[in-house]
C-alpha cells in the first residue's frame, strides 16, 4: 500500500509579515483583510501554505514577537472574525495556514508579566516568569540579540529582582517550570487548532529551560514540554504542521525531529552554506551538509529558508570561512555595514547583487532538494530593501504589487505607512512590482510560477528520495530526486563562470530524458552525456516518463 503523506512534507511555504504584505483598509497597515484580498496571487504563484509572523496583540517592540494576549488578534490586523474568514478563504482556495507560536516569551505589558511583578517574592503569580536577586545565574546562556542587550537580565524596579530574558528586555522569559505556565501554553495550542489551523512555526524552541552550567539551550525538559505540545496536536486528530526554529547546527537541531516530537525544523545551516556556496563557487561543503541533514533526518522534514524577517546567519564564527563571509559583506556594495546580532540584515535581492541568475539558481536548488521550500514575500520579485531602518525593518518594508502610489499596498498617505515602500535604485516599486513582471514573459514572478508548476508535477521532488551524486566540477553541484516511477536529475553551477562537465548515465541506459522545463528533448541516456551550465546556471531532467 502506499504511503499517506502529510500535506506538510515538501509543501512550498510562504511566509509574510501581515502588517506588510497588503493593506485592506487603507490605514497604511497591512492586514488579515488585504491578506484575503491578494490571497488568488498565492495560488496563482503556486505556493501551498502560508506562514504568517504574529498576529497578536502586541506593542510590538520586537516584530509581533513580543506578545500581550496570545488567544486573539492584533487590533490593527483584525479579529478574529477576519482570522476565520482568512482561514476559511484560504482553504477553499487549498492553503493551508500556518501561525507564529511564541512559546518562550510573552510582552512585558502581558497581564501575566505585570502581575508578576506586583505579587510578593515567591508567590504563584511572581512565579510564572524567572526571576533572581543578582545577574549570576545562568551566566552560561549567550546574549542572542547581541546589538541590543548585554545580558539576559533586567532590573525591575517594582519587584525589587532581576527577569530572565533571552531576547528582548522587553520579552521576559516565561518559567516552564511551573506547570500552570505549561498548561496555559498548551491551552493556546488548542484554542489555534480548535479554529483550524494548519501548522504552527515554534518560535525559539531551544529556550524553554534553563540550567545552571549549561548554555541554557535544547535541555531535555524543553524536550519533554514539546513532546506533550506533539500530544495535543494529535489528540486533536488532524494532520498539523510543528516546525521548529533552531537557528543551530544540524546535530542540535536534529534531536527535536525524533517522532513523538515536531515534525520539521529549519536547516539554516542549509542557508549558511548555499550563500557561502554562491560566494566562493565551491560546493563541497553544500555536499557536505546535505549529506548530514539527510542522514541524521532523511527524507523531507527539512525547511529550506533562503531569507527570512531576521538577519542571515552565517553560523558564530564555525560554520562558513571568514575569508567567504567577507566576499558575501563586500558584494554588499563595498560595505562592511549591515551586520547585526548575529548576521547579515539584508534582502536576498541585494546579498546576491540584485542577480536573478543566483537567485534563480538558489530557488533552483530549494525546489528541488528535498524538505519545504520556503519563499519570503517579495523575493519571487527580487524586491530589495530599506538598509538604515532600524532592527530588522530594512527586509520588512511593505510588499511591492503595482506601480502605483505605495506600490499598490496600501491607498493611505505615504507617511502613515507602516514601514516606507522602497523607492532605491534598482529596486524601485513602480518598476519592479507584481503587475509589471507578470506581464513580461521573461520576468522573475513568471520563472518562479513556471518552476512551481513544474515541481508540483514531479512527484519526485515532493517526497522521493535524494542522492548525491559524484560532480566532475567542483561548482557543480549533481543529484537525484527519485521516486517508484520518476527520475529527476539536477545539476547547478554555482560559479560566476561557466562549467563543463560529464554526467555519467549508465545506470538509465536505453531511458528517454527530457529537460523539465523548457521540455527539450535530450539524447537517450546511455554513457556519459557532456554538459554545459552557463554562469550560475542549472537544469533539471526528467529521466523516464512523468506520473499521471
Ligand atoms: C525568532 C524570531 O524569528 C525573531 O524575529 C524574534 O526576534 C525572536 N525569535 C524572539 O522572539
């Protein structure tokens, strides 16, 4: 019998920030409205879930990620009325939807966080979050936002203590040591999952617990707790998406994709290395890492981000080669700016010099390795980004759709946007915006659609099985995406040069082959077929016939 798959493993995901993606209300905010409004350009695009950064109530001192009440919506997006009208829409249309899950933290303007501090010393209440008369403990736990914060405690003035917080002052840690604080989490799990969602992206899940001498990270009692989150998810018997973010080499994040805990987690050390690929035209350690993330969990359980809302991370010094790090900052326009907390705060568009050729080859390879795609709004346009913003707004700025005012996203006065549409050279919104490229044939929306339409009928690069093969060339990156009856083989050129190179077909001989997507006809696989990829360049065969 054939194996059921969940309609998470190889889905394309897109992931938005509501509040810039399109504006339905006219009050220079993105919201749940305008989201329903563009929700047809999705399923045009071709992408099958969409992953919304949070919708909470928020003072949004950190992007939405700072949460005051984790079961509603954000005034200024909606309510939840509008979030089942968005659930609903974007069901009829086949999207699923994915929510942003804070786990670790809360707003320090939360209920829970101001009544803490009100209530006396070791009462229940105080006890929901971590508190300590000095700054020793847990000295072992790295300051992550680095450009802000110079440790992981604050001062609180009311309760005469000191707060735990792994990111933001502003995000006190809450105390998973207390089961009511267990219990409250697991019950905004269910209030999501009883609306209907799809899935939800688990927001700093190496942080839960904290132990003394340790880094504070992956402890097995944050092992423990998201196990009992997997234990809701399937009482509630439907087939939901927990994908984790651990921003943290593949041996570390593995461990949370054992099977009675989340099924997926994000391989930025994927990222790291596709970047650190296209700067130094090697691939050897692209190969490598792939070859680990499958053997430590094969198949498609991966996420594949190229850029997201945060700042890129190039790993703390270990994981990409300083020299490479340089050539990735200087093709920044010659500058040495732009690096905060722990990496590069920049658009995909700009790191790759505004190139299509590597951002098609980077897409390339993301729809076609195995694991979920995920595309950040606006990349399919190449759209850049605002660099002097401040945090991370510079790849936050609003969703470029027509050449009109504001790029089509919202009808408000300029200064009421919620971040400045981009007008910067090169990436201006009255040139480069959704309705201009999906007129040009040639255009890169178009070739996004196309690669899209392409992998959604190759049933291979959904859920087959992956194989590295040998590359004569070292930029040139040869594997196989293989199910029961299809073959797909992939080739890329990661260099800025072209690359000739020979691929040995013996294994297929007398097999028909046909390049995916132009549909060209190749020779009849038999020995060596001798190849050209032109700079950055890549192709994908069909070796065999196509599943009907
Ligand atoms: C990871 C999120 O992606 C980031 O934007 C946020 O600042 C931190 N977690 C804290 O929630």
């Amino acid at each position: 019998m054939a194996k059921r798959h969940s309609w998470w493993e190889g889905a394309v995901i897109y992931q938005l920030i509501p509040r810039s993606f399109a504006d339905g209300n006219g009050d220079g905010i993105g919201d749940i409205q305008g989201l329903v409004n563009r929700l047809s350009y999705l399923r045009w695009l071709g992408v099958e879930a969409i992953w919304l950064t949070p919708i909470y109530p928020s003072p949004l001192q950190d992007g939405g990620y700072d949460i005051t009440d984790f079961k509603n919506i954000h005034p200024e997006l909606g309510d939840l009325s509008s979030f089942h009208r968005l659930l609903t829409s974007a069901h009829a249309k086949g999207l699923k939807i994915i929510l942003d899950l804070v786990l670790n933290h809360t707003s320090h303007l939360h209920p829970w966080f101001q009544r803490a501090r009100w209530a006396p010393k070791g009462s229940p209440e105080r006890d929901v979050y971590v508190w300590s008369d000095d700054t020793t403990r847990y000295s072992d736990a790295p300051v992550l936002f680095r450009n802000f914060e110079s440790s992981n405690w604050e001062w609180d003035e009311v309760a005469k203590q000191y707060y735990f917080h792994r990111f933001l002052r502003h995000q006190p840690d809450l105390n998973y040591e207390n089961p009511w604080v267990q219990e409250q989490m697991l019950e905004v799990v269910d209030f999501w999952l009883n609306r209907g969602v799809d899935g939800f992206r688990l927001d700093a899940v190496p942080f839960l617990f904290e132990a003394e001498g340790s880094r504070c990270e992956g402890l097995p009692e944050t092992h423990a707790f998201l196990k009992k989150v997997r234990k809701r998810i399937d009482q509630n018997g439907r087939d939901v998406l927990l994908l984790a973010e651990a921003i943290q080499p593949v041996e570390e994040a593995s461990p949370y994709l054992v099977s009675d805990e989340l099924h997926g987690a994000f391989n930025f050390v994927l990222t790291a290395h596709l970047f650190a690929a296209v700067a130094s035209g090697n691939v050897q350690k692209l190969r490598f890492c792939l070859d680990e993330a499958q053997k430590s969990v094969p198949g498609c359980r991966w996420a594949l981000p190229l850029r997201n809302h945060d700042e890129l991370w190039l790993g703390d010094g270990h994981l990409v080669a300083e020299d490479v790090i340089q050539t990735i900052r200087t093709g920044l326009h010659q500058s040495n700016g732009h690096w905060l907390n722990r990496g590069i705060n920049r658009r995909l568009a700009p790191l790759l010099n505004g190139d299509p050729r590597s951002n098609r080859l980077l897409h390339g390879l993301l729809y076609s390795l195995p694991g979920m795609p995920c595309l950040y709004y606006g990349d399919e346009l190449g759209m850049g980004d605002w660099p002097g913003l401040r945090d991370r707004d510079p790849n936050r700025t609003p969703m470029a759709w027509t050449s009109a005012r504001n790029g089509g996203f919202s009808t408000a006065p300029e200064p009421l946007l919620v971040l400045p549409a981009i007008t910067a050279p090169g990436y201006d919104y009255r040139v480069l915006n959704v309705e201009v490229q999906k007129q040009l044939p040639a255009s890169l929306l178009n070739w996004h659609r196309r690669m899209l339409t392409c992998r959604r009928h190759l049933s291979a690069l959904r859920n087959g099985d992956f194989e590295i093969l040998e590359s004569t060339h070292p930029s040139v990156i040869v594997y196989l995406r293989s199910s029961e009856n299809m073959t797909v083989l992939v080739a890329a050129n990661f260099s800025a040069a072209g690359a000739s190179l020979s691929l040995n077909l013996n294994r297929w001989k007398g097999a028909r082959a046909r390049e995916v997507l132009w549909g060209c006809e190749y020779p009849v696989a038999n020995e060596d077929w001798f190849i050209y990829l032109p700079s950055y360049g890549f192709n994908w065969w069909l070796i065999g016939e196509v599943d009907e």
